[in-house]
C-alpha cells in the first residue's frame, strides 16, 4: 500500500494556528502536552462538558454557563474561562464544575488547537452523524480532521473521548477513525439528498422548539465546512452571505452555488479549489461581520477578529 503525501504548503497551512484556534499568550499551558492525536483528544474532552450532557452525566450546568460559554469563539477565551474555574495543568481531568459548557465546536476546535500546536496538521469539519440516534437521522455535528502520515486525512470525534459517551451511543468504530459514512461531511450530505439518494428531512438538528432540518440546513453547514476548510471557524450559529432559512426559500440559484461548493468540500478536499472558491465567492466568503443566531441570547451582529 502506498504511503500518502500532503503537499508542504497544505501541510503548512494546516498545522499553523487560526486566529480562532491560537492559544496567543495562553501557548505556554500547551507546553507540558502530549503529541499523540488520542491523547490530546481524551484532553480536550476532559476541558469541556456538552450543555446537553445534563443526564448523562448527572450534572446541571449554572444558567450563566449554559447560555454564555458556547458564545466563545476564540480559544484564548476558551482556556481563560477553563483556568479560571480550575488552574491545574490542562492534562488534569476536570469536574464537570469546573468545565467548560459547550457544544460539539468546542471540542473540536480544542482538539484542532492542541494538534496545531503539535505540528500535525489540523482542521475541523462540519457535517451529520448517525451515531447519536437509532433511526437513521443524521444529527449535525462537527469533527476533527487530522493527518496521520501512514494513512492520510483521518476524522476524529473529540467528543466521543469518554468511555460512558461511548457506551451510551453503542459506538462500534474506533473515535479517533470515525467511518466516512458514519459523519458525512456537509457537501457529501448535500450531494446524497441532491441525487436523491437521501431524504433532507433526516438531517439537521431536531430541538424541542421545532426542528432545524432539511436542504436549507445541510447548504449553511457547506457554507460553514467551507470556512472552516479557510480556517475561519466560526461559531454554528453565525450567518453570512447566500442562503436561505428553511426549504421553501431555497431557490435554484441556492442550490446551483451549493452544488458548486459541495464538489469542493466532498471527498478528497483540494486545498487550491477550497482556497479559491472561498477567496471569490462573495455569497460564502466569511466576511468580517456576521449575524450571530445565539439559541440562548438571540441574534446579534458580531465583528470577528482580523
């Protein structure tokens, strides 16, 4: 079999820190951290507490933290609130007191931070899995992807790092190798629904209030892996440029540029197209200013940091 290759300027790319995963004047908590993917993944998930744990591990999150922490884009910020509840080396294991509370996000983009710094090149992916449920729906989620030098681009599930996670989801794979056709990246699960070999319905995110799901919702989660691809990784919640908010605003326009954007971030990602797309597209180029969609806190316009 034989050995893949990253081009160096891909390679490069990847394994230096984004303005949202860089430590900045925090690195220095990094310094006494493992180069091995597994472990660092096992870290990140011992920082960190899904706000939709509560039952499964037993532990209320204070309102403040619920509705607040996940608004934290940057991970300086990130690792200023986790010392502040807790100053012991990141590679101790927190209580869920001393944590922080976010989302799927969060953990990736530790675990993306912590590799980075590593040297090993680093991104994360956004998409839909089919391991937190039994019937075939497809949640959203988000993903590290990582290379590994005898196997190439590998996706690793940060938040799946818990053996209790594990158990509860009847997880069968390996986290740190998570099967392609069990977290589909967006434009794969766009392509799916667009030859009809899906149905839309299955993919989202289904909340209490009403669920999010369907083409509409698979499009932003292309816009958003296509950012993330630019290491622009933006919170879930943040909106830009062209789409729509919900099906029956989806138009062929939408969904021709969507079709474009997903043959760029399917399958084996080239680096030059994601690149150039990404610098020309107006309707997907993350600008400097987007509109947060906080679930807890509402909608704002945020400036993100140059």
């Amino acid at each position: 079999m034989s050995i893949p290759s990253l081009a160096s300027d891909t390679a490069a790319f990847y394994a230096a820190q984004s303005p949202f995963s860089d430590p900045g004047d925090l690195a220095g908590l990094y310094a006494a951290l493992p180069a091995d993917p597994r472990e660092l993944a096992r870290i990140a998930r011992d920082l960190v507490v899904h706000r939709l744990e509560e039952d499964l591990f037993e532990y209320a999150a204070p309102q403040a933290r619920l509705h607040n922490d996940a608004e934290t884009r940057y991970i300086d910020d990130i690792l200023r609130i986790i010392i502040a509840r807790n100053d012991a080396p990141l590679s101790l294991r927190r209580e869920f007191g001393d944590r922080f509370v976010g989302i799927c996000r969060d953990f990736a983009l530790l675990h993306c931070s912590f590799l980075r710094h590593a040297g090993i090149p680093a991104r994360i992916r956004s998409g839909f899995v089919d391991y937190f449920g039994a019937d075939g729906f497809h949640f959203d989620h988000v993903v590290t992807e990582y290379w590994d030098p005898t196997r190439g681009w590998l996706l690793a599930d940060p938040e799946l790092a818990d053996p209790l996670v594990v158990e509860t989801h009847k997880v069968g794979f390996d986290p740190m190798d998570v099967p392609r056709n069990r977290f589909q990246v967006a434009g794969d699960a766009w392509r799916r629904i667009r030859a009809g070999e899906a149905d839309p319905k299955s993919y989202g995110l289904p909340l209490p209030g009403g669920p999010l799901i369907g083409e509409w919702f698979v499009a932003g989660n292309i816009r958003i892996d296509l950012a993330a691809l630019n290491k622009v990784e933006t919170l879930l919640w943040d909106v830009w440029g062209v789409g729509a908010g919900s099906d029956e605003e989806m138009t062929d326009t939408i969904r021709e540029l969507y079709d474009e954007a997903a043959e760029v971030t399917a399958g084996d990602v080239s680096f030059a197209a994601a690149r150039q797309l990404f610098a020309d597209n107006d309707g997907l180029r993350t600008p400097q200013t987007v509109t947060s969609l906080a679930p807890f806190n509402g909608p704002s316009e945020v400036t993100l940091r140059g």
